[in-house]
C-alpha cells in the first residue's frame, strides 16, 4: 500500500492480489478535506477549509447527500452540503445547555452521534444530558426521550424514561429510533411516539451472552446502525465484538 500526502488531498493505491485469477487489480481511493482545518480548532461557518469544528464526533448523510454533524465540543449540530457549505443547523457555539428551542435557541451538552430518517429529522444522543433530541429539518430541536440531567435506566414516554451516558444511535426505515445506552449496558429502542423499551440486554448487567431481549448481554455498546431489512447491529465495546 502507497499514501501519497499533498495538501488537503490523501490519495491511497491498494493493490488487491486475484490469485484464483493469477493478476492484480489496483483500486484507488482518493480522500480530500470537505470542510474544517485540521490546525485551527473553532466554530465557523463557511465553505470547505473556512469552517471550524471542535471535536465533531457521529456524522450521518441524508438522502439527498446533505451531511449532519455532532460538533461535540461546540456543543452544536452542524450541517454540511455536498460542495461543503457548513451551517449550524441546531445549538449555540460554546454553549452547553439543555434548551430546546429552533437554530441556535437550542442547547446540548456534547452531542455524540447522530442519524437521519427518511423525512430528514436529525436524531443525536445528547450525552451530556442523558437524553436524545431530535431536529426537524428546519432547524427545530425538541426532547425525544429522557430525562434532562438525570442518569438511569427507566422505560417510559418522553421525559419519563431514562438513559446512561447514550452513545449509539440509528433509525429504521419506519422512524424507529435505537439508542446504544453505554453505562446501562443496554440498546433501547424508541418509537415515533417517544415511547421508551429495552429493546435488548438487562441494565447494570454485562456481559458478552447471545439472547432474545432482555437475555442478551453487552459490556458497554457504542456504535449503532441498522439495515433495510430492520435488524441492529451494535458495536459491543467492552466485549470487543
């Protein structure tokens, strides 16, 4: 494998051996900068290198191939265009908080990942808040679920329901949210409604068993994503798998 640097602009060449075939076939990925600087770290909007970010973390496309962006250190949601127009799409730069409220009315507290459903509403595990928001399309932030400032493991609508230090998230193709719940030990899953279940593993139980619902067991899930067909996958951190 070769990596060739030049500016903003890795190019990496990975020669794949066909040996059933008895020839080589070379495939080459070209990677640029959309947007940020790596060597100045701020909040700005603007185009390509001109924007700033601090720490983004979750990132998640839309349909159309708009960019939404956990900006966790600014405490804000960043969108970007395909030629890389950064705009804050949600969140005050700088400021955490627990607001919602539309564009930069809203508050978060270190925002870490993010997806997208086929409306274009924006779904981000506000880690900080032990809650997850969800972001219309015209900027409009609201509480999904949880309780503001309140750890915990509880089921139950909106603001009745508990989570842990939430990482993970995706959405299913009928809007079903599913929400890694790290410190809980647990993915839960979340309907249109806001009405919260367990969808697998026991809070406060870890471990690295297969199972139906409540009998698996995850040591610290993170990363979470689902297919077309509906199923979850999650990135057991703790168990390595």
């Amino acid at each position: 494998m070769s990596v060739r640097k030049s500016g903003w602009r890795r190019v990496i060449a990975a020669a794949l051996g066909l040996a059933a075939a008895g020839v080589a076939q070379a495939d080459v990925y070209t990677f640029t900068t959309l947007s940020g600087n790596a060597v100045a770290l701020d909040h700005f909007d603007g185009t390509g290198t001109n924007a700033r970010f601090l720490n983004p973390n979750g990132v998640a496309v839309d349909a159309a191939g708009t960019i939404y962006l956990a900006d966790g250190g600014d405490h804000t949601v960043r969108k970007i265009t395909a030629s890389g127009v950064v705009t804050t799409l949600a969140g005050g730069s700088g400021q955490g908080g627990s607001a919602d409220g539309t564009g930069n009315a809203a508050r978060f507290v270190y925002p870490y990942a993010i997806a997208v459903d086929a409306a274009g509403n924006v779904f981000v595990t506000d880690i900080g808040n032990h809650n997850i928001r969800k972001i219309t399309a015209g900027g409009v932030t609201t509480t999904l679920a949880g309780t503001t400032g309140v750890a915990g493991s509880v089921d139950g609508t909106g603001a009745a329901a508990q989570f842990n230090l939430p990482q993970g998230i995706a959405v299913d193709a009928s809007g079903t949210v599913y929400v890694s719940d790290t410190n809980n030990s647990t993915i839960r899953k979340i309907t249109v409604g806001g009405v919260v279940t367990t969808f697998a593993g026991t809070a406060g139980q870890t471990g690295g068993a297969d199972g139906t619902g409540t009998g698996a067991r995850f040591n610290y899930p993170f990363g979470l994503s689902s297919d077309t067909a509906g199923n979850i996958y999650a990135a057991d951190f703790g168990s390595s798998t």
